[in-house]
C-alpha cells in the first residue's frame, strides 16, 4: 500500500480505505477458471462467466454517465447510482453456485419482481414527461446522452449474454433476465430525456 501511495495512485486520506492484507491478484485464476458465488470454480469462458462480466461493462459504462451527469449538474446521477448497484444484485444472481442459490437474499443477491417493476414505473414516468421519438435517432446529442446510449446497449449485451446462459442450459433467473431487458428500454428512455431536445434523426431529411 506505500508503494501505490508513492505512486500516486491513491491518496494517504483514501489508505485507510485498502487493509494492508488484501490483495487484488490471488492467482487463482491462472489457470483460466473463475470463482463463483458460495463455491465452485467455472472457465472463465463459461457462458456465465461471459453473462455477469457483460453485467460488469454495464455497471462502468453507467459510471461514466454518471460521472458526466454530475460534472454537467444534471440531476440524474443519484438514480444512475441506484442503477449500478441493482446491477451488482443481477451481477451476483448471474455469478452464482446453481446449487446454492437458496442462500440469495433478495434486493441483494436476488434479482425480484420488484425490482422490475420498480424499473417499468421509472420507464413510465420517463415517458410522460418526454415523449419518446417517432423515428429512429442517432445517438451522440451531448455526453450524457451518448454516455447512457452507451451503457444501454451494454445492457442489451449483456441481457443477451444471459439468454445464451439459458439456452446452454445454465440456471438463469427469469426475473434477472426481466431486468436487464427493462434497464435497457430505460435507459434508451433516459437517454432521450437528457438529450435537451430534438436529436439527428437515423435518416437526413
């Protein structure tokens, strides 16, 4: 830990954050294999492996949205934030044991009908205070906008991701897969939303 402070990649107010005794790399997965939640190891080229670290680009890529929504004063950064640690619940769904998922608590591990439901009624409010476009647009109309156009289709990844999970005949939970296909059309929605307007259609007119 002295030698990253030296380096300058934390300052000495944030050590205490980072024990002395953890470690980033471990070196179990030399050997190409992966952890899962509550035991076992799986190929890190195992179609969950693939699922839940789609999950992971979605949640950094809604981390650049939020941090430009923040330096911008938009006011949608605390509800990005809500929706990267919904993620971590899909995230931890996804990397699970199949054999010991009657230890996921829901809202933490567990991805519930709540919380999907929770999404469509965002999406509803989105909507009726901006309507959404009656054409395609190309994204790109300022840097929170793209950002979440970014992060949307990350979702989209990953949401596809998790299908093929299913189809490989892996323990996927249906409301998992409820989420992501939700988040997306959210934040196609939200997308629009901070757009501050009309956007470049998909056609030149």
């Amino acid at each position: 830990m002295r030698t990253i402070r030296r380096i300058g990649l934390i300052g000495k107010s944030e050590a205490h954050r980072y024990p002395y005794s953890v470690r980033i790399y471990t070196k179990t997965g030399d050997d190409g294999t992966t952890g899962l939640l509550y035991g076992g190891r799986i190929s890190k080229a195992d179609h969950a492996a693939e699922a839940y670290g789609c999950v992971d680009e979605a949640v950094a890529a809604l981390g650049l949205a939020r941090a430009l929504a923040s330096s911008s004063g938009s006011e949608i950064s605390s509800g990005i934030l809500r929706l990267q640690r919904d993620l971590f619940v899909v995230g931890a769904d996804l990397a699970t044991n199949p054999d010991e998922r009657h230890k996921l608590r829901a809202g933490i591990s567990l991805v519930t009908r709540e919380m999907v439901e929770g999404l469509e009624r965002l999406i509803d409010q989105a909507v009726e205070h901006h309507p959404l476009p009656a054409e395609f647009i190309v994204p790109g109309a300022n840097p929170v906008s793209a950002a979440l156009d970014v992060a949307r289709t990350a979702v989209r990844r990953a949401e596809r991701r998790a299908v093929e999970m299913k189809d490989a005949g892996k323990t996927v939970s249906p409301e998992a897969l409820r989420y992501l296909n939700r988040l997306s059309d959210l934040l196609f929605v939200l997308a629009r939303a901070e757009s501050g307007g009309p956007e470049e259609p998909s056609r030149s007119r």
